[in-house]
C-alpha cells in the first residue's frame, strides 16, 4: 500500500487531481451550507448597517489595530455573560466586513460596550489610558483627536459593502458624507435625514466634544454603537427553527 | 532515479533518495501512533451521534445542522449553568430582595452577600472610571469619602446607578451649570474663584467676589458654599474637588463647566445587582444613614 503510493507522487497531474479532490470535500462540508445564511443567523430585531460615521470610525479601529488585543465576540459561557452581558448573535456581526470578533483578549471584550462609558470617558481613555485607569498596559492614541477625519470617500465604503451584501441603498450611499457630518453634530440641519435611513435609534451627538470632526468622533460613535442594535429583550433562543431576519 | 535497496547497517529499505551519499531510511509510522490515529476516527463517530456536528441545508437543528442525539448545545448548558449558580443565590437572593437595607445590615449573612456580590459587579463595571479601590480621578467622584454629589444614603446611591447622571433615561439625576465666560469678566471670574477657595482654606476673599458669588452661585452652591444634593450642586467648602482645586482649575469650570455622564446601570445590571453594588459603594467609607 505505501509502494502505491509512489504512483501519486511521481505524477504531478495526478497529484493535482487527488489533491483537488481531497480539499473538495472538506471545503463542500464546511462551506456549502453557510451559502444558506439564514441557516445560520438568528433572526433578531434591531440590527441595521452601520451609519457612515461608525463605518469610518471601524476603519480606524481596524486601522489601529484594535483587534489584537480587543474581541468582540461574548461566548455562551456563564462567566462571560455574567462580566459582558448576553452572548453575541451572529447576526451582530453580520454587516462586519471584515468581522471583529478577535482572537485573543489582552484587554477586555468590546462586543456590548456601548453604553457602558461616557464619551468623555472614551476620549480622555483613549488619549491616556493610564490617567483613567492606572493598571492597563493599553498603549495611548492621542493623534486620534488631531486627526481631521477624511468623509470625502466615505461613500465609497457604503459601495464596496453593499458589493459584499450590506442592504446600503443608493440614498444612503448618495449622502454618506452628509450623514457622517450630521452625526457628529447635536445640532446640524442634515439629522432628519440620517434618522430616517437609519433609524431613531441612532445617537448623534458631538462625541468627542471638539469643534472639528476627528477620528476620535468617529471612534467613539463606533465603540457607542457596539452591542446596543439587537433588541435582546425580546430575542429567544430557538435552536430548531431559523428563518430570515 | 536510484533504485530502492536495503541499508547494510540497519537492514532496512531505504526510500531510494539519495543526497551526496547520505540515504534515508523507509522506516514505518510507529505502530502506536497508527493506533491513536485509528481510534480518533473512530471516537469522531461516537461525537457525531452525541454532539451537534454536521452541517446540513435543511436550516433545521441548532444552527442548520445535526442535533445529536443528547439533545446538547452550548446554549442549555449555558442555562443549565446559570440555573445552577442562581439557585445557589436564591438561599439568599429572595431574603436579600425582600429585606431592607437596616434588616441586611443586620443581618451577617445578607450583609455579606450584599458586599461579595458589590464588590464583584464594581470591578466588571465601575472600577474602570471610579478606580479599583473607588478612588475615582479628576472628573470621576471618590466613593470612598464622605462628600456626595446626590446624596450617599443606600437609597440615593442605588438610585444615581440605576438611572445615571446625565443620562439617556426619562429618570436620569441632571443637572447643568451655565457658562459664565460670557457672563463675568475675567476678573470677576478671578474674584469668585477666590472667594470660592476661602470656604475651605480660611484665606482673605475680595468682597467684589462674595457679592457675585451670592447673587449668581449661592442659589446652588448656597451662601456658605456647602451646595445643595438636590440639585447636584457640589459643595465647595470641604476642600475635595471634581475637577481639581487649582485657582485655574476653578476658574475654568466657572467659564464653561465640564459636566461628565454616568450612564444608567438599569439597561445592563440587575436591580438586586445595583442594590448591591449601592450596599458595597456604601460600605467603602462615606456612606450616610437617613
């Protein structure tokens, strides 16, 4: 039997073949009923795209990489529901392209930490992590706040999203930058609109309380946003019956 | 090419390979390890009858796919795990819901439980802003001292957790100073803020400051300068600050005051969660009876 082998591998062609064939079929098992999403996303109330100021303020998150140390991903288990709150859907993840669900905590979970904190607890955190809280090792971001946030091509995110499947539509995508503005404002003329398209929901306010429009306002409304969509209170978990959200 | 034959040394077969002299033996897999890879195949059949395993299309089953034939997710042991530790609370869960905060003062047990649960639920959630040892930082009160902003009863307290100051809820604590940089000069602002520090350091105060202050902050903050809780007006008379007791430091929160948010616990913590928590912020120092 290991003699026969010796066929496979002196003949490339045939190597290829068998190799393709190997990978097929795991490939088919893990991959092909994901193709039916509604199998595997739980139908949940309040999940919606994100608005153009939290999408750029992903980008920075991902940018900066926050990912490495930060999950967001709150797994069935006692313990972490106990510290996070209730355990991650897949459906809150399912606009996340790429997902942030992470790998490793150095610091803690970000899944449902909208809410948790003020924005000026975000901002002074995020400018000098140790003034607020003396025994993290999280490293300080203060560019965040003199950074003048680029909105100009925001739009541009909405398209490349809606390719990958996010119901953006073209109004939306058409005010983006309009949008991304109004929310980073208590006051601007433009919030009607962004409250219709995406709901009432929706905080908009000036986040990091700066005149301009910094990263850090687009961070912060992103962190503000995590975990609060999914209306928990009436979601039960129903492991037999699925259906489209 | 070269062609398979046996090492001289060894007896075995080589594999035919040859490289500046040196041959490489064809020796087996151990046997042993042959074995262990047969029997986790094997035990991967039993897994697929137990456990959820198999993705399928039909959209049925946990997640669309095979149930298993225990009937076993993560989320009924999540249950199964959290009925397990509420029934351990409940001994004292449905006394401690029920008793008031007198009776679970005095009661050792309750007391206890009120404290352990606190002092758990403080670290997940409010050390991150209050400090670990509820020191709090510029900004963020102290919960160890006795100065409150809205009151350091058990009651007040519970309260100011579960709605927040400043925060999205209809029942929300709230207050807001006004800006005064439009409203005094900036040696009027000067004046107040020395009259303001003479409350708690016995220094000379200009009399131009104490006739500003009564007529625009003692409504608040009263004549002598101890604040009023019912509106969260802080006292200014007991030399601990909120946002530090520098003379620019004051003169800054005349001109425009920064008002920090506490956001309301309700959404996310327990009312038996808050009572305790209020119990352990009461306990750590400052905490007042009726």
């Amino acid at each position: 039997m290991y003699s026969k082998h010796a066929a496979l591998e002196k003949n490339s062609i045939l190597m290829l073949i068998f190799v393709v064939i190997t990978i097929s079929i795991g490939g088919i098992i893990e991959i092909v009923p994901l193709f039916r999403m509604e199998t595997t996303i739980e139908p949940v109330k309040g999940i919606r795209p994100y608005t153009p100021l939290e999408l750029a303020g992903q980008n920075v998150y991902i940018r900066e990489g926050c990912y490495g140390c930060h999950s967001q991903q709150i797994r069935a288990l006692r313990d972490e529901v106990e510290r996070y709150g209730h355990y991650s859907l897949a459906a809150e993840s399912m606009y996340d392209h790429p997902f942030q669900w992470g790998s490793k905590r150095t610091g803690p979970d970000l899944a449902r930490v909208g809410g948790k904190y003020s924005d000026e607890w975000h901002v002074q955190h995020m400018i000098n992590p140790q003034s607020l809280v003396p025994e993290s090792i999280m490293p300080s971001y203060p560019h965040l706040s003199r950074r003048v946030l680029n909105l100009a091509d925001i739009g541009d995110d909405l398209i490349a999203l809606r390719a990958v499947g996010v119901p953006y539509t073209d109004e939306m995508i058409s005010s983006a930058t309009q949008d991304a503005y109004a929310q980073a404002s208590q006051d601007s003329d433009y919030l009607d609109g962004l409250f219709e398209r995406y709901g009432e929901k929706v905080v908009a306010r000036n986040f990091d309380g700066e005149t301009h429009t910094s990263e850090m306002d687009a961070l912060v409304a992103y962190l503000q946003v995590l975990g609060t969509m999914a209306e928990l209170q009436d979601y039960k978990h129903d492991g037999s019956k699925r259906s489209g959200q | 090419m070269s062609k398979i034959d046996k090492d001289e040394h060894s007896g075995v077969e080589t594999t035919g390979h040859e490289w500046d002299g040196i041959k490489e033996l064809n020796n087996p897999a151990p046997r042993w390890w042959l074995g262990v890879f047969v029997i986790t195949v094997i035990w991967s059949i039993g897994y697929w009858v137990v456990y959820p395993a198999w993705p399928t299309l039909s959209g049925d089953g946990e997640r669309g796919g095979t149930t298993g034939n225990t009937g076993w997710t993560q989320y009924s042991q999540l249950a199964e795990s959290q009925a397990e530790i509420m029934a351990r609370r409940a001994a004292y869960l449905d006394r401690f819901d029920a008793a008031t905060f007198e009776a679970i003062q005095a009661d050792n047990g309750l007391y206890a439980f009120a404290l352990a649960g606190g002092a758990s639920a403080f670290k997940d959630n409010c050390a991150t802003c209050h400090g670990t040892g509820g020191a709090g930082a510029s900004g963020y009160p102290n919960l160890n001292d006795d100065d409150w902003l809205w009151g350091g009863t058990v009651d007040a307290i519970e309260e100011t957790i579960k709605f927040g100051i400043r925060a999205n809820h209809d029942e929300t604590r709230f207050s807001e100073m006004p800006a005064f940089a439009d409203i005094f000069a900036e040696d009027e602002i000067s004046d107040i803020a020395d009259y303001v520090l003479s409350f708690s350091t016995n220094t000379i105060y200009p009399t131009r400051g104490k006739t500003l202050y009564d007529e625009q902050c003692s409504l608040c903050h009263a004549e002598d300068g101890t604040g009023d809780r019912f509106q969260g007006a802080p006292n200014l008379s007991d030399a601990i600050w909120f946002y530090g007791g520098k003379k620019g430091e004051i003169e800054a929160q005349i001109r425009r005051p920064k008002h920090g948010v506490m956001p309301n616990w309700n959404v996310r913590l327990s009312d038996s969660t808050i009572r305790q928590l209020a119990i352990y912020v009461h306990s750590l120092g400052g905490g007042e009876t009726e």
